[in-house]
C-alpha cells in the first residue's frame, strides 16, 4: 500500500513538470515570442517571475535585451537589465557599464546595471563601486553592498525556477 500511495504524488508531480515544461517550451523555440511575452508579463503572478520567459529564452534572446535596455524608455527595463546580470551575459557589460557611467539616468537603472556587473564580473563591479560608494542616493547604497561584497547581491533565479515558473 505505501508503493502506491508514493506512486500518485510522482505521477502527479510528472505532469506538473511536463506541463510547465511544454508551456515555456515556446520561449526556447523563439526569443521573439519569449521578449514579447516578457515585455506583456505573459503568465507571471508575482514580480519574482517577471524574468522568467527570458531565462528560459536563454542566450538567443540576449541581443533583443541588450539593444532594448539602450531605450530610457522601455517598459520593465530593470528586470531585463537585472535579467542580464542573473545569466551572466559578459556581451552586455559594455551596454550595462554606460548605463551606470550614464548621470542622466535614473539612479534606481544605475544601480541594478551595478548589480547586473556584479553578477557577472565581481572584481569589474567593485572597482566601479569605489567610485560611486560615498554617494547617499540608492546608487550608493548599493555600491557599498558591492564592496563589502554581500551576499544578498548574489542571489539569482534558476532556470529551474523559470521552467516552473515557481513564485517564492
């Protein structure tokens, strides 16, 4: 009796994995439609999954990302920058770099391109933190975190995550 009873939560689990999995498919397969659905917060439920149909897009939709976050203007252009910094993208460090060098721009975008640098190169991040970690504004605070090295700036969502499309 225990076996079966193990048995119904697996396969129920399975489908659930199966389902999520043929959902997000469609992201993998364009990166057009994941932007698009990215850009419309297609499926998303909480602000945690507004980056999930770029994740599971992966590199493909990258270029799309860098070239849309050069727009001061774009809709939800912290989590694509903040995308780029959880996937590691090293192609979008020079885009990222300007906008943080940028005093034109919104301090809450220069702080989340830091934090993007620092996901992807630590010791790039901390260099340019030293220059902004006096300031008061959030930029600052911000630049502090990356000096000191805190943890909290290293969190990122999993692609796992993503697929599952799982809100925490």
């Amino acid at each position: 009796m225990k076996s079966a009873r193990l048995v119904v939560p697996a396969v129920v689990l399975g489908l659930l994995v199966f389902a999520a999995a043929s959902r997000w498919r469609q992201f993998q397969e364009s990166p057009e439609r994941a932007y698009q659905a990215f850009l419309n917060r297609e499926g998303v439920t909480g602000e945690d999954e507004t980056m999930d149909p770029l994740i599971v897009a992966g590199d493909k939709v990258v270029p799309m990302v860098i070239e849309g976050i050069k727009d001061k203007k774009m809709k939800l252009r912290g989590y694509a920058i903040e995308f780029l910094g959880n996937g590691s993208y090293q192609q979008a460090l020079p885009v990222l770099e300007l906008i943080l060098g940028d005093s034109t721009e919104d301090e809450y975008f220069r702080s989340t391109a830091l934090q993007a640098i620092y996901l992807i190169d630590s010791a790039k991040a901390r260099r340019h933190a030293q220059i902004y970690r006096k300031k008061t504004d959030y930029l600052g605070y911000i630049a502090k975190q990356v000096v000191a090295n805190d943890p909290s700036l290293q969190f990122r969502r999993s692609y796992a995550d993503a697929l599952m499309h799982r809100h925490y």
